[in-house]
C-alpha cells in the first residue's frame, strides 16, 4: 500500500496523535489504485433522507427514513408513493431531532414486527414498536406500543441508530444529551441511558426484558440496558452481516472523528472513551485521561477532513470483490468516504472519494450491496448505490423469443426494469428467470450460460446474457388422404395445405378448418381432433393434434377456354362456355368429350389449340386432366345483320354494333387512323347496349370522313346522352348509311 494512503487515517492508538497531526499535511488525493468509487442513483426526490434499510425478508425492498416522519419503500423499480409509516405528527423536527432510525426484526418475515427510534414533540427519545398490516407496503400506525422514552436535556446528540445483533438483541444509539462536551458527564455516568450503546429483548417481556448477559446486569448504581458507553453521539454503527464485528461511529466535539470496534466475541461494557478523551487525545481531564480502562477507536480523522462522521457498513455485497471485507464509512461535512481496511489487530483507512454529499447514512440491501444517503436541502435528497468503476464491466440482460418474463439478479439487475450494471472484475452474479404466466423459460446464451436454470456469470468482460422467453405451442397437423386432392386453410391463419401442413397454435386456440376439393375430388369429411363430417372443422388445441381430410377422385377435368366471341360446348353436357371465359369441368375416366365451337354473329371460330386441333368439332377421350383453347375472330365480311334494319320494329342488337365497329375500323385503317379504343371491346350476345357505345362509333367515323376531307354526317338525337337517350334502330341504320357513304 502506498505510504501516503497509511498516513491517511489513525489505527493505533500509541502513535495515532502523530498521525492525526500529521493528517493535515497530506492533501486527500491518495485514492486507492484498485478502486474508483461512482453511484447509481437509486432513489431521488427525498425528505431530508436520513437512512436506508432492508427488511430482511426476501422481498429485496429498502425502505428510506425522512427526518421528517416518514418512511418510503423502494419496491426495485419505484419509490412508492404511499409511506410504509407515517410519524411526523408524533415527532419534533428537524436539526439532530426527528425519525432517526428503524430496524426490522430478524423474524419479521413472519411475525412483520420493526422497531423506530424517533424525537418526540417533547424534544425526548423514543422507541416504538410497529407491526405492518396486511399491505406488505403500508405498516399499522395503530399498532404502536412505546418500547422506551429517554428524557433528553439537550436538543442535539440523540443518537438515532437501532440495529438488531447478531444474537437477536435490539442495539439502541443514544448520545450524550447535548450541549457541547458533555457537560453532565453522562457518557461516563452508567446510571443514564444517555451516552450509551443499549441491548434489550424486545422478546422476553413487554415491552422489553434485560438480556442475562447484559454487562452492567448487576451493578450496582447501573442501568441494566447499558452495554457500552463513554459514547458522544454514536449517530451510526453497524454489525459485520457476516462475523457479528460490531463497528460504532461515534461523533467528535470540535477535533477528531472515530470509528469504534468489538468483536461479535465481546461481552460488552466497553469504554469508549468520551468525554475524557475525543478520539485519540485526552478532552476532560486535558492530561492523564486514560487509566488503561478506556477502549480507543480503530480509525480517526481531524476535522481538517470533516466534522461529523457517519458510520457505514463493512462490504459482504458479491458485486464488487475489491470492496468485500473494507468497513465504508464518511463525513456529512464534507463528502468524504473513506475505507477502512483490517490487518491483524490494526486498521488502516484511505480515503476513496471526496464527493459534494451530505452524507446522513449508509445502508445496505439483503445483499450487502452499500448505499449512501445525501441528505439534500429540503426535498432533493437522494439514495444512491455505491460502485467501484475502476475493474468494472458491465452485465446486460437480453431478453428474447416470443414469450415473456423477468430476470432478477443482483442488486441493480431486475430486468423488466433495470437489464444492466456494472460488476467488479470477478463478482460472481446469479440470475434468475422467471417467465410471465403463458410463457415459459427457454433457456440462457451468452456469459457461459444455458439450460434452464440459474445463470451464474463470473465477470471478467462486458458480457450479455440472453434469456429466451418462448410461448408454448401445440402442433396442429394436417393430413391429407384419398384419392383426390384438395385444400385445407385455417382460421386463425396457419395452415394451409398442402403447403403448410402443421402449424403451432397457443393451447386452447380454436381453429377452425376450411377443406376445399380441387376441380375432379370431392371432399369426403374430416376425422381426428374430434371432427366429422363435411363442414367446418374447429378444433380445440389441448394437445398436438392431427386432422384427416379425406378427399376423393371423382374423373379427369376438362378445361376449356375460349378467346373471344364465340361459345364451346359440349357432349356429353358439361361444358358451356361462353365467349372470354376459362370452364372446366369434370368427366369420368374414358370418357369421349366431343367440343362444338360456335362463333358469335360478326365472328368466325379460327381454330382449337391444346387438346384439339383444327376447325371442326373435336372428340377429347378423358384419360388425363385435359386442356382445349377455341379462338374465335371478329371480321366484318360486307354485309350488315338484318338489312335493312326497320327503325322502330328491329330490336337494336349487339351484333349490330359490333359490325358496325368492324367496318368503322376497316375505314379508319383505309385512312391510316389508329384503331379506336372502343369501350367494352368485346360485346357478347346479351350485353347491355349504352349510348356511350353509340356516341363513340359516331366519334371514329367522323375522324374517318375528316382523315377523307369529306364533310361529316347529321344524325337523329345529335347528342346521345347517357341515361337520358335511349339507342334507337335510327342511330344504327344512320350509321350504316354514313359508313356505306365513306366506304364508296
Ligand atoms: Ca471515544
């Protein structure tokens, strides 16, 4: 260890007054090489904060002390907005007065019992008894039974710290009165509570018993509750969560702050010291203070360095393996934090950081991860997590697949919320998944992990943890059988067979199954997953599940299509198929399929293609499926259907029009015109005739006799409107005339 970083703080009480001279002399920049204090902010937005504490009791909840009545509980993603406990009507505030401490009992996983050490609105300590109530979040306020009252003569130094021991006993801080030096010399007066360490039972009797071990138990003059004293104000102490070492920091008078210590072996009665000595040097007496009775502190510091020391916790958090075994505690004057460091019987402390906190208090959570307390002004106090940044890497949570859930960790890792912190180099971390009701835990990557169970990550890199959350799925399988074929779809979508055969569903999806035959099958039903018959098929998924759709030949399918005006028919019947349109049908094996194409008026069959050739009718033996094509032409041979036509006794036809087009076109071609976009280009027997169809042919003809330089024809009904002209017999046989004009 670097020589300056000795010299930091006093661990021996022969050559502490050298060393506490001489502490001055260094400035306060020695931070240990291997650690870089940082915080994570935890909770902000506080009362005056004046501690943080856990309960204990499995639920990873800290629940923080405001000096002006209240506790809050940080449940790990928020800081509640309703108080565990409310006092503040039943206490003075603030200055050294207020609610100053709490401790829950070691049971209170199941008996919900804690203990608060407040001022009273008489200026007097008390400590009272609570039970929560049936929100693990709100205690009883009903339940109060006043444990202790102390007088206190003084406003300032009332202690504050309650802290159940090792051995079950309740551990009370009381300070020495007030005023300055104690000038009723009750620290060293064992017939007050004032200037003490207290140890009661708060299970052997009500509202306490006096522990048979208790030091003073019997002597005479002695107040039995007393286990240490010759204490100023020992705002902070705290026990080892693992060896029971008792650490008590108490607050100096106008020099020196200390830190006190004793054995979880120690059968108390200890003096501290106070007020003959402050830390290390004789106060009162100023010369020959101590007769070889008087227990000196382990650590000390001027107030070069501060005024008020607030004892911390010795770290046996897994986070951070640089800080296991350091006791941490600071100064609420001037925001340092130092470490104190155990070596056979002498401690050394170095400071690690000098911070702009007003530090009221340590904490730590269930697992000995460290906080400390800013006490802010007024209403922007904060609890932060302590870290070591230097050898740190940070472990992020990955959550992925389909399903949900959490993964809890460490202090600092509740993903959800939190999915990443910093570790120290080799913090063995655990995680834990948890997947959300209708997920399940698929299982770990990344950091070494997999399988299913814990993950346990020692960190020595940035590292990412993956958990797969997966949603369980049934398979719904579908199986096609028969001598045909055909379809299966499903609602919700999923399957669709023969593509998609199997699909996975949520249990207890429903799923409803369509069956549809191809063109020569018929569907013949369903069986399986409770299905019959020939309609819908809906299946409840509660296992993987199998559906048979059986499907059944029923003969070969003839396609015919046809291309343009013109209609196929067949023998035997089954095919009638009409001009532009795509008719299959089904024949049984063998069977002799004779094909008739029949060309509408204004048209000529051209010919079949595909399973036919030629232009006459055509004879299809169905031993396949087969395809036939009949192309039919439109021309315009010379001569008009039902010439001459009659206005008002000939019905005005489709064929009309359509030879009427055909021979604008020949005239337009004559004259080098492009062909007319006709609307409805293909007008089949049966097609509505519209005056749009009328007024476009006297549109193409007119562009044909001015493309001839002739003048353009007069017509009935000069405008034909849509839906208010009706086509007449006139309109045609003008029409006729005018292109028998052109075409001379
Ligand atoms: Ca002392």
């Amino acid at each position: 260890m670097p020589h300056c970083c000795l010299a930091r703080i006093v661990y021996s009480a022969t050559i502490a007054l050298i060393l506490a001279a001489a502490v001055a002399a260094w400035p306060g920049a020695c931070a240990e090489a291997q650690i870089s204090l940082g915080f994570e902010s935890v909770a902000a937005g506080l009362s005056s904060p004046l501690g943080v504490v856990n309960a204990g009791d499995g639920s990873r909840r800290l629940f923080i002390l405001e000096q002006t009545g209240r506790i809050r509980v940080l449940d790990g993603t928020q800081l509640r907005p309703t108080s565990f406990l409310d006092v503040s009507a039943l206490i003075s505030c603030c200055g050294e007065r207020g609610l100053l401490g709490l401790a829950f009992h070691p049971a209170y996983a199941t008996n919900g019992i804690f203990f608060v050490h407040y001022t009273n609105t008489s200026g007097d300590t008390t400590i009272a008894r609570y039970r929560v109530s049936a929100d693990p979040n709100v205690a009883d306020a009903t339940s109060a039974q006043i444990v202790l009252s102390v007088a206190q003569p003084f406003a300032n130094h009332n202690g504050g710290q309650l802290a159940f021991g090792p051995d079950g006993f309740l551990y009370i801080g009381l300070g020495d009165g007030g005023d300055a030096g104690d000038p009723g010399n009750r620290a060293q007066n064992l017939g007050t509570l004032l200037g003490k360490i207290l140890r009661i039972d708060v299970d052997g009797a009500a509202p306490y018993a006096i522990p048979a071990s208790n030091p003073f138990r019997t002597t005479p003059g002695a107040l039995p509750e007393v286990w240490a004293y010759g204490l100023r104000n020992p705002w902070r102490f705290s026990f080892d969560r693992q060896t029971g070492d008792l650490f008590i920091a108490d607050v100096g008078q106008g020099a020196r702050e200390e830190v006190n210590f004793q054995t979880a072996a120690s059968a108390g009665g200890q003096n501290y010291g106070w007020r003959r000595m402050e830390g290390t040097a004789c106060f009162n007496p100023s010369t020959a203070c101590n007769d070889g009775t008087l227990t000196l502190p382990i650590l000390e510091y001027d107030h070069s360095l501060g005024c008020s020391i607030t004892g911390g916790y010795r770290y046996r958090g897994g986070r951070f393996p640089q800080f296991v075994g350091r006791y941490f505690y600071g100064d609420f004057c001037s925001g340092r934090i130092w470490t104190g460091v155990q070596s056979g019987s002498t401690w050394s402390g170095t400071q690690l950081i000098d911070t702009a906190l007003s530090i009221t208090s340590f904490g730590e959570d269930e697992e000995g991860e460290l906080y400390v307390v800013h006490y802010g002004s007024g209403s922007n106090g904060t609890v932060q997590r302590v870290v070591d940044t230097n050898q740190a890497f940070l472990l992020t949570v990955s959550r992925a697949g389909a399903g949900t859930g959490t993964v809890s960790g460490p202090a600092g890792i509740n993903c959800g919320s939190a999915c990443s912190a910093t570790f120290g180099a080799g913090a063995v971390v655990t995680l834990t998944a948890t997947p959300a009701a209708g997920s399940v835990f698929a299982g770990w990557s990344g950091g070494g992990c997999s399988g299913t169970g814990s993950c346990v990550v020692t960190v020595t890199a940035a590292t990412t943890v993956t958990a797969t959350f997966s949603v369980p799925t049934f398979t719904l399988a579908i199986a096609r059988t028969g001598t045909g074929s055909g379809t299966i779809i499903s609602v919700p979508a999923g399957i669709g067979c023969p593509v998609t055969c199997a699909a996975p569903f949520t249990p207890g999806a429903r799923v409803t199954l369509a069956a549809q035959a191809d063109p020569g099958s018929i569907f013949s039903g369903w069986s399986g997953g409770g299905c019959s018959g020939t309609s819908s098929c809906v299946v409840t998924l509660n296992a993987a599940t199998t559906v048979t759709a059986t499907f059944t030949f029923q003969g070969f399918v003839l396609t015919v299509t046809t291309q343009g005006p013109g209609t196929v028919l067949s023998t035997p019947a089954g095919i009638g198929c009409g001009p532009n349109a795509t008719c299959p049908a089904v024949f049984s094996p063998g069977t002799a399929v004779t094909l008739t194409a029949v060309a509408a008026a204004g048209a000529t069959f051209s010919g079949w293609s595909g399973a036919c050739a030629g232009t006459t009718a055509c004879t299809v033996t169905m031993s396949a499926a087969r395809a036939v094509t009949a192309t039919f032409t439109t021309t315009f041979g010379g001569t008009f259907t039902d010439d001459p036509l009659v206005p008002r006794v000939t019905l005005v036809k489709v064929v009309h029009v359509t030879e009427l087009r055909l021979a604008i076109d020949r005239e337009r071609t004559r004259r080098s015109l492009t062909a007319f976009a006709w609307t409805d280009p293909v007008l089949t027997p049966g097609s509505a005739l519209r005056a749009v169809h009328m007024s476009e042919m006297r549109t193409a003809l007119a562009q044909a006799y001015q493309a001839a330089a002739r003048t353009a024809p007069t017509y009935t009904d000069p405008v034909i409107s849509a839906g208010q002209t009706f086509v007449r017999a006139a309109h045609i046989a003008e029409l006729r005339a005018a292109v028998g004009v052109l075409g001379q």
